[in-house]
C-alpha cells in the first residue's frame, strides 16, 4: 500500500481569473496556477501537479487526461453553466471508479458537486468578511499540521443552512463576522471515490497564497488519493450466480 | 409537535401486476394497493392513504397530488427509464423540502433515487434465493416490533456491494442462500426530506403480505413523515446582509 | 406505534441552585423545576414529568423510579463527582435498555455522559458571552420549530474542540461573541437509547426561560423517547446455536 | 506528512497460547508472534513491531514501552477481567491523544474497547462455524487490496446484535452458516486516536495465518496511524480569555 505519485489535475473556471482586475492582481497566472504550486510545494517528490481549464477542449479534461488523473482539485463559480453534462458525467463516473475530489469554495454549486451530492448544495452569503475555521475533528489526517483555528482576515461569509448530506465526516466549522457558523471542511465518499469539499477561497481576497489553506488542500489531496483501485467492479448491477464468490 | 394526519401517496410502476401471471396471482390488484392496504391497517385514522402509478398522466404525480402528499412510497423497476425527467425533478425538489420518501426492493435503480443519491446505486443480485432480515439498530423507531432476525422465504438475492453512500443509519442487514449480505434498512436525510431505502420485495414472490416486512413499512412511514416543515428557504442560496437573524 | 405517555424525570444537581444568590433569583425553585414545568407546558397531557436531585436517597434515582422512567434530562455542574458511580452504572444500563437522555450544558462532564461518550468530553469555555444557535439539519425532529438561528443573550462560551465522538446526527452549531464554534445540539444512539446533548444552559442566566430553548429540550424529550423497548436482550452475550432464529 | 516509521506493539492475553493444545499446534509462539510477523511482513521496513503480553510487568504496557507506541492490536479473550484497570486508564488516554488501537475478534470484550465505546459491546456467537466477509466500503484504505469477498474456513460465529455505537465508517460485514451477519469491520475516532475492530481471529483456527485476514490488518495499522500529534491539547477543558486564538 506505499504510495506511489500522486497524479493530480487542478481544474479552474479561468473567468474572473483574467477579467476582474482585482482578481488578476492576486493571481496574475489564475487561481489554478497558484493552487498547483501550493501543491507541488507540499508534496513535492510524491507528486506530479497539471492544470486543466474551462476553456480547452473539452475543459481539459479529456478521457486521457482523467486516465492519468487520480486526484482533481474544482474551483469554478460564475460558469458553472458552462461544464459540458457530458464532462461532468465523465468525471462523476471517474470519482465513483476511486478518482479522488477536492472541491473548493464557490465548487458548492458546481455541476458536479450538486451530482455528487443529490442535494441543493445551497447556503447563505455576504460579500466582504472575515473567516475562523475551527478543527472538530483533530485526528483526521485532513487537520493535521493544522492549528486549533485560524483566521482568513478577508473572506466571504458562508453560513448554515448548507443544503448538503450530513458528511460522512465533518473536520472543519467557520464562523464569520455576524455569527454565522458553517460547515466548511467535509469528507464524504462516493463509491470507490473521496471527497472534500474546503469552503475557504473567495476569488477577489489572497486565500490561496495563505499558509494553513494551503495546508488543508496538500492534506485533502493526500486523504482523497487512492494508491490502488479494486480489480472489482463497484458501479455496475452484477448477476451473480451461487458460487461467484469462488470464480 | 403531535402528528396530524399522514398523507401517504403509494406509487406503483404497475407493469408486471398487470402483464405477468405471476404478479397478478400475488397482488391481483397491483403491489401498490397491497402495500397501500398494509399502510392503512397498520397507522389506521392515523394515514390518509392513495395511490399513483406509472400509466396515470404525469405519472399520477402531479403538483396538487404533491402538495397533499406527506409521504411517498415508490415501487419501480422493469421502467424506470419510462418515469418522466421533470417528474422525477419535481419529486426530487418536494422531497428536499420534506415530502418523505420510503424506496422499496428495485426501486433502488430509480431515477429519483440515484439522483438523491449521488451514486450507481448498483448491486450483486440473482432471483430464486431467500432472505434473513437482521436489525442492527434496536433502538431505532423503524426496528419497533420488527423481531431481531425473521426470514423471507422467497425473494431474490440483492447483495453488496451496494454502491450507495454510506447511510446515515443502518437499521437491518440481511443475509442469502449463497451467503451473501446487504445493508438491506438504510436511513438516509437530504435536505429537510428523509428517505428510508428497504430492499425486501420481488414482485414474483408474496413478500409484501409478510407482517414483519409490513410493519417495517408502516414504522418507515411514521419515521420520513414530517408533521410541519420550516417555514425558512433551505434550498436556494439567500444574500444574507449582516443583521439578517434578526429579521 | 402510537405513543402512550411519556414519563420523564429530570434530574437537577441542585447544588448551584440553593447556595447561589444569582442562579436563586433565576430559579427559585431550582433549575429542574423550571426545566420540568417547560416539559409539561410544551408536551401537555402527552408527557408525565417527575424531578430529582441530587441530595436525595439514591440521588432520586431509585430502581423504581427509573422504572417509571421513558426519558431522563440531566444538569449538573459542581458536584459531578458526589454522584455515586453506582447511581452511573444503574442509569447506564437503563440507557443501553431504550430509556431516553437528555444531557444539558455541564452536564458534559457529568459521569454518566462521559460513560457512555467513552471520551474526555472536555472543551474551551469562557464565563461572560453570548450565544446564537444554528440549525444545521433542519428536517431533524428536534429542529421543528425551531428558527434558522436564534440568540441567547447571556450565556458562557462553550467552544471547540469539543471531545466526543462524531455524533450521529448533528442538529444545531453555536457560535459565539470570540467567534468560537460549537457542536451544541449533538444526537447519539447507544445499545437501544437514544441521547441528546444540548449546550445552552449556564445557572446564572435565564436560559431555560427562554422559548427556543424550551422548544429543543421538548422535542428532544419527544426524540428520545421509546414508546417500545425491544422483547429480546441487547446487552449481553448469546450462546445462539443454528436455529435460534426459529425459536 | 510523509510517514515516518510506524512503532507498532502487538499486544496478546496469551493465555490459550500457553494452555491449550490446539491453539499451541497453530500458534506454537503465541497468537501475538504471528501477527506481529504478519505486519512485518506487509509494511516491511515502514514498522517496528514489538508484543507485549498478559503476565508481564504492567501486562508489557508500562509508560516507556506506550512512549514508544505509535499502534496497538488487542487480542484477549478469557482473562479480560485480568488486565488491571489503571492500565486500561493508561491505554485509554493515550489513544485519545492519538495511539492507534486495532481491536482483534474476542477484544470486543476487553475493558478498553468497552471504555471506549461506551456500551455492552455484547454480542451472539456459536463455536464451530465458517465466516465470509464481504466488502462494503470498496474506497476505504483499509479495504485495499481486499477482495469482494472471501471465506474463513473455520471461525467462531459472531451475529447481530453488535452492542456497539454506529460505526463512523464500516467496512466489512461477515456471513455464517446460519444465515447470521455481523458488523465485522468497524472504524471509530475517539479524540485524536483512531480505532478499528475486526472481527475474525477464534483461537483455535488458523485465521490469523491467512493471507486475506493479514491484509486487512497490515491496512489498519496504517489507517489508525497518526504520523504527527496535534500540538494543542484536546483532553482537557481549556479557560480561553478573548483572545486566545491569537496566543
């Protein structure tokens, strides 16, 4: 079970990234460009980082692409619209296959996400405050190396209710400004595939350069990664015959 | 909080009870009016109980037969491709508002269930076998009176691996001939609606006149119905300006 | 299913309540009294409530009074450690038999809590603050009726990391004046009882006066309650030879 | 977070080992030799294993030996109630701070898997029986390299109920001749320490020399290894002034 390169694919809407100048300012080479350093910095030797966006054929992600991808990272906010069905069915067939997820902030209510999850993925929102994630759950690998609580000193808020299914395991809560308080680092799986949805990263505030965020993505990265898919087939009705079990 | 009058509408794909003998020797006027009498006999003046099924227009599953229905029960399986996409979507939005849901045997490759899901909702199955229901949850009200093991002479095998996410709580695992298991009682809350998947029920064999799997259905019933809803938005993203709770 | 009579007893510590000037003009007659008349207010003719305390023989906690007990709610703060591990152990195994608990503010260090948690269940607190709850699975029956988030004026800071084990449903998700976080509406099930904890509460504040509180603790009481235990054993071993399922 | 090496104690009763014939013609060095081979054997030069047993000084538990204790596996079965309590205290506040603990087969009864899960942990059984364990969590690392399913010759029967809390993630569910099931592999987190049992392992069968059984073990000492503590306490309730967040 040692691990070999984790193969990962940082995907990125690119929108605001290179029409909003406040955006470009923090990301002169989009967000997807500085999350991908920040994981080639983390895990360095044990991982190779590509970057795919909406804007390529087939938003990047190609079935080859995805067969040399075991972890996709997701940030996507004003286009979701845009993902092709057909590529989301791609990639939901991949994540129940063991390709593993991170889904960042605005991703609540990208098409794969919503698909995921069977739920609205909806939440409360406020432009212009400040984050405190809170770690509930010390031991889990994803909060490892991370502090008790740390502030984001310029965030968007999001607040509960989040319309999600009760995560399998809850390793984060925020709180913001006016007191809400939000669920914003959940593990779920799917089939044979992790998920972690991380809600810390409004594009227009330096989120991603920050250290503890930056942290949390390498850790989810590490948690979603499966060094080995079952031989079996988990996403398909089988007739099994007595005696399968011996076959 | 004491319960009014729970709305109960038993929908019923109604192909085999009409085309196949065997069917028709069993439930002579279709699996959705016995389980609907099963319902009846068992909540008494307690349940409102109707019936819908596939051939009926909008598949007997329109807006005002949605806005009195408490809980839905869906029985469904040689066409579930023949369910109507906005149906599907519409019973999908009710069920996230609260509407409760009871999934029953090969309902589990419907279309509302998979898109609740998030999965392929796949398994192991094979037809000739019989089934032993064991409850692993004692404490839990859909496990009320249901004994701690009783068996299903005749139904078919449906074993794991159930590609399904993990339930929110597991009431009863079951065993087959060949050995096999099955996470046959699953609990599952998306939204405000809650959704009991029970696997017993192959239309071919007597399954739905068996009082333990009866009592199962009525006590899932009483355990997905909500007797009052929020009165707040928990499916659409709201701008929430500093200040809102007090509102 | 039909519920008959729900027989609660809560239990106060007491000590607090007769010794302390502040928590005395709050209370006069004891927190539990007013917990119990809020129990009988909201539950009416559905619900006989008892109290007890802990000066009393046995702690109040009498075989038969336990006997006659469906749903036990617990407070206490200074004396946990004059309550009789014996007393523990008896309450303990009522629990794992489906009698219902309702555990209130300290009540996290209580003996029995941290019994059946397994778990240090400490926590950061801070005297001096105040409080808003937020629904965070607002289809759960203890969120009936309960708005999106609600404030509570006075009350001491409980924040995370909040020792226990991840609970199986999580319902309500406090924050508070420092912008700590707090898990404050927790649900367990251990062998066939049900436990809810519930965070609000400091003796010197009046927050069992107010209504929201008030309207958890009952449909918390409501919750927990078994209106029928299992007829088999759960909580110890069975010899069970082949064919046991027949007898 | 790359993994260091993984200080494993293998901890046996050691009981049967030394007095009964059968179970010293499987296990000529002790239950515990073998599975502390075993675990060489698969994680190589990732792990140092040394035992420790029963009727040694502190039973091989003392503070230097827990010191040195990244992962402990428990096998008892006849002399629970031989292992002494401040011990028990001993193995307990450590896997709260982060040891992992593997509970084998009859450990379901041992004090400290019954500390922590805070219930009877009580069980049915029958002597003389063949298991097969079955897959339901495809993606879970402690599945890797697990088949679907696959049968153990000879075991012990352990069927529902399972007096324990609800898994926060399950893994396996094993088949007996009888038709009886049983949560066979279980995954808890209690503070920062994570645990899991697994259910195979009678004495007097060779389970533990088979190679499937071995894999699924070799698994959870990597599942259950904590790389790197948290640096702040999470045992003890903590006064935190305004504040201290940024201390």
């Amino acid at each position: 079970m040692q691990s070999g390169i984790m193969r990962v694919t940082v995907w990125g809407e690119n929108e605001h990234d290179r029409t909003n100048e406040k955006v470009k300012a923090i990301y002169p080479d989009g967000m997807h460009s500085t999350i991908a350093a920040s994981i080639r910095g983390h895990l360095t030797d044990r991982v190779e980082v590509r970057t795919a966006t909406l804007e390529q054929p087939e938003h990047g992600l190609t079935e080859e692409v995805l067969d040399n991808t075991d972890v996709l990272t997701w940030w996507g906010h004003m286009a979701h619209h845009k993902v092709d069905d057909a590529i989301v069915a791609r990639v939901h067939k991949r994540v129940l296959a063991g390709m593993g997820l991170v889904v960042l902030h605005s991703g609540h209510l990208s098409k794969i996400f919503i698909k995921l999850m069977g739920t609205s993925c909806s939440l409360r929102w406020r432009d212009d405050d400040s984050e405190t994630v809170f770690t509930v759950n010390p031991g889990h690998p994803i909060a490892r190396g991370v502090p008790a609580a740390f502030r984001i000193p310029e965030q968007e808020m999001y607040g509960e209710y989040f319309d999600i299914p009760q995560p399998d395991e809850l390793v984060f809560i925020s709180s913001f400004k006016g007191g809400e308080v939000f669920r914003s680092g959940c593990c779920f799986t799917r089939g044979q595939g992790r998920i972690f949805y991380f809600s810390p990263g409004h594009e227009t505030y330096p989120v991603y350069h920050q250290s503890e965020v930056q942290r949390v993505i390498a850790n989810a990265v590490e948690w979603v990664y499966q060094p080995e898919k079952q031989s079996y087939v988990t996403t398909s009705c089988i007739n099994s015959p007595l005696g399968w079990m011996n076959s």
